[in-house]
C-alpha cells in the first residue's frame, strides 16, 4: 500500500523495505538482501567503506 506522509516522503512498509534492499543488494554486490544483512551484522563485509556497500547499509532500517 502505497501511503505518503505529511511531509510528502513515501511511506514503505515492512515487505516493500525488505524488496528495496534485496534489489538494491543485488544490483551494487551481487548477493541477496538478507545476505547482505547477516554478513553486516557479523562484520564480514570486506571493505565496508565503500560506496556500493554504504548504499545498501543506509537501507537496513527499512528491510534488514
């Protein structure tokens, strides 16, 4: 369900979270979102500064 707040930032739910990091974990490292989640949280991310793994790092709160 598409909803939209007050201050006009679109509003995802726990699924629609969970899709955006499996897509975009896929797309900058080739591996799953929940892949991506475990492997962060068990600080086994190689060269965790990068770019393409801060992007997917900043979407953690909506999916991981």
């Amino acid at each position: 369900m598409k909803t939209t707040s007050k201050n006009g930032f679109r509003v995802l739910s726990r699924d629609e979270g969970e899709k955006l990091l499996d897509r975009q974990a896929r797309r900058y490292l080739r591996m799953s979102g929940k892949e991506f989640a475990r492997k962060w949280k068990a600080k086994k991310i190689k060269n965790p500064d990068r770019p393409e793994v801060m992007r997917v790092a900043f979407l953690l709160p909506f999916g991981g």
